[in-house]
C-alpha cells in the first residue's frame, strides 16, 4: 500500500495549494475521486504530457500509476475505473 499512501500524499500537497479539503482512504467517495484521478493520469494525453515526455519516463509513470490503480481497487473492489 506504500505506492497508494505516497500517491495520496501527493494529490493533498496538490489540493493544498488550492486550498482543497484533503482526501483520505477512509472515505468512499475520496477513493473514487482517487480513481478517476488515477484513470485521468493513464489517459494517453496525460501519461506522455501529449508526447513531450521521453518513454522511460512514460514507463516509470505507468508502472506507479498502475501500481496504485491496484492497490486502491484490493483497498476497495467498488471504485470504478474508466478507460
């Protein structure tokens, strides 16, 4: 679970600078919002920065990423993924 705890670590430095309310692991509804975080970063577009990123840095990401997209659905089966 340590990818998924530093990527939420992440996301609430993020929404910190906006003034966000953070999110937690406890919550449903914050899981889900972590899932649609995590499908929107696998999005071709944003995975390779629309192609600017060299690919072992799109490699790197991918893994993290799908590294926690699992972790958070063995946290919780009900998240929903979008492709």
């Amino acid at each position: 679970m340590r990818a998924l705890e530093h990527y939420v670590q992440q996301r609430n430095e993020i929404r910190a600078m906006f003034k966000s309310r953070p999110l937690t692991l406890l919550d449903a509804k914050d899981r889900q919002t972590l899932a649609d975080d995590i499908s929107s970063a696998l999005s071709p577009e944003n995975l390779t920065c629309d192609g600017e990123l060299p690919r072992s840095v799109i490699q790197k990401k991918w893994q993290m990423l799908t590294r926690v997209r699992q972790q958070l659905q063995s946290l919780d089966p009900a998240v929903a993924f979008y492709e």
